[in-house]
C-alpha cells in the first residue's frame, strides 16, 4: 500500500490518479479530512482525516504500508501552520513512524536550492527534513521541485480573469524557474517504481524561466480576457512583513519569500537537469495556462 501525506492540493491531483491508475491500493491522509475530487478517485483509494502531530494517528495511517509520499506542506494554502510546524517538524515526526512501522520506500517532495542557509523559512525547514530522511536508514528519494506552475498561474491570473485585474508582488520581472504539478507527479511515480533512484535526490525545474508578468500574459492570451496588473512596490513588502512579523508570522513568510522570488536569481537551466531523465516529458507553461484557463474565453468558466 502507498500512503500520501498531503495529496489534496495541487500535486495530489495528479499524483492520486496516477498511481491509483496501477492498481495498488492508495491511503491519502490530510489534516482537512476528505479531498474536494475523492468522490471521483477509483475504489482502490482510501480517503483518511490525520494530523501530523499525533504520533497514534501516524501509526494508524501507515498499518499496513510499504510506501509513503510526503507532499505536506504548511507554507500558504488554508488554515498553514507554518513551514517549520509541518515541512520540518511533521516530516521529521512521519519519518519516524515509518521506521517505527516498517516502511521500506520513502519518496519526500523538498524543493529546489533547499538549505542551511537560505533566507527563505521554507527551504531550511524542508532542508532539516532531508538531513532527518537521509540518516533515517529507510530506502528514499527526495524529489526537489521548483516553483509550482499551477500555484502561481492561479495566484497571479485567477484574479486577472474573474475580476479583471491582478496584483503582483514586486516588479514582476525577475525571472524565476516554475514546472507543472504533472511532470513533479511523474517523477514521484518514477521514484516509487524504480530501485535504481534511491537514494538520491533529484532536481526537478521545468523547462522554462518566466517573471511573473508572463505568467499574467500567458493568462491573458490563454482567457482571450486582458486585465490591469498592479504591482506591490518591493519598499511596501518590506513594510509590512515588518509589521506582520510577531502577530502573522505567516503572512510575513509569504510576504519575505515573495521580495526574495523578485531579487534573488530563481532561474534554472531546466533542460539540463531534465535530460536525465527523457522518458518524462516537460510541459510548457502556455500549455498548464490553456488546461486552466481557456475554457473561460468562450464563457463556460474557469478550465
């Protein structure tokens, strides 16, 4: 049995599909309960509530499970814990389970330039996680993913299309590397049916660098719908994550990683690190963009 932690965002709309579509029966555990789509997932799929952070509701999850995929992540998205709450401590937690239950495949979802040192929370929790999964003894592979595609196209052009405007952290023209939830959920398959990828960790860019103001022009021609784009100057993002600092510790991450994805170099020579791996095709931005988007240029809504 494969176990997925955090299969009910973007990625685990995929990654469910894909690996139930083998046959082997998948157990989806996430904080929130049911997924919005499980009434859709065959009947080889089990639909679990747990949390993280109790230790008899990690070992009840994993009764029976040779495999886990750890896709959490507490950084944005609804009612977020935090990064260090659950990219760190619930992974270190769920890496201990597994060896307490037997587990023999780990495959974990990091992300890219994870470390030590990075001024982004996010990256140095998901980095502890990797340290804990290495020294675990458990046959692993770690997958390190850039920036979600769908994540931002929805972030920056979902606004743009309902109300025809969008707002954009910082310049909008740091160019920033970003792959699709499709291409991650294939090398999550591969990680789980191939010995010869654990241990390892492997990059995972998608084929193309774009700023943010692409994405909101790829939107644009993918809706048929052109929208005003606001940007939040880079001083008024350094105000308030001042401001949000103590009381929304939260909302300050976000904000501090965005001026970080608007000054830092988030470019990724995406090709090189894909052609390892040529049995898994990339998918262009344009093409998520028109998946999500080109339904509304005929007026039957949102793809």
């Amino acid at each position: 049995m494969i176990a997925i932690f955090g299969g009910t965002g973007n990625l685990g709309r995929e990654l469910v599909p894909l690996l139930a579509a083998q046959g082997s029966p998948i157990r989806v555990i996430s904080r929130h309960g049911r997924a919005p789509d499980a009434r859709s997932w065959p009947a080889n799929v089990q639909d679990v509530a747990g949390d993280l952070r109790d230790r008899a509701v990690l070992d009840a999850a994993l009764d029976g499970v040779d495999t886990v995929v750890s896709a959490i992540s507490g950084f944005g998205g609804r009612d977020p814990l935090g990064s260090r709450a659950v990219d760190r401590d619930g992974n270190i937690a769920l890496i201990e389970a597994a060896q307490r239950r037997g587990v023999t495949t780990f495959v974990m979802l990091s992300i890219h330039d994870a470390g030590p040192r990075h001024p982004i929370a996010l990256f140095r929790d998901k980095w502890a996680a990797e340290e804990a999964l290495r020294s675990s003894g458990l046959s692993w592979t770690i997958i390190r993913p850039t920036a979600y595609l769908e994540a931002w196209l929805e972030l920056v052009g979902g606004p743009l299309v309902e109300t025809g405007r969008t707002r954009i952290f910082g310049t909008g023209r740091n160019p920033v590397n970003f792959v699709s939830v499709v291409d991650v959920a294939r090398f999550v398959q591969l990680a789980i049916a191939d010995p010869s990828v654990r241990p390892s960790a492997i990059e995972v860019p998608g084929p193309e660098n774009l700023t943010l103001d692409q994405l909101a022009a790829l939107v644009e021609t993918a809706s048929g719908r052109a929208g005003r784009k606001d940007h939040v100057p880079r001083a008024m993002l350094r105000a308030v994550r001042l401001a949000t600092g103590t009381f929304k510790p939260t909302m300050s991450a976000l904000v501090g990683a965005a001026l970080v994805m608007d000054t830092s170099d988030m470019a990724v020579d995406g090709p090189a690190h894909r052609n390892a791996f040529p049995s898994i095709p990339s998918t262009t931005a344009a093409d998520v963009a028109r998946r999500m988007f080109a339904a509304t240029s005929n007026g039957t809504g949102r793809a």
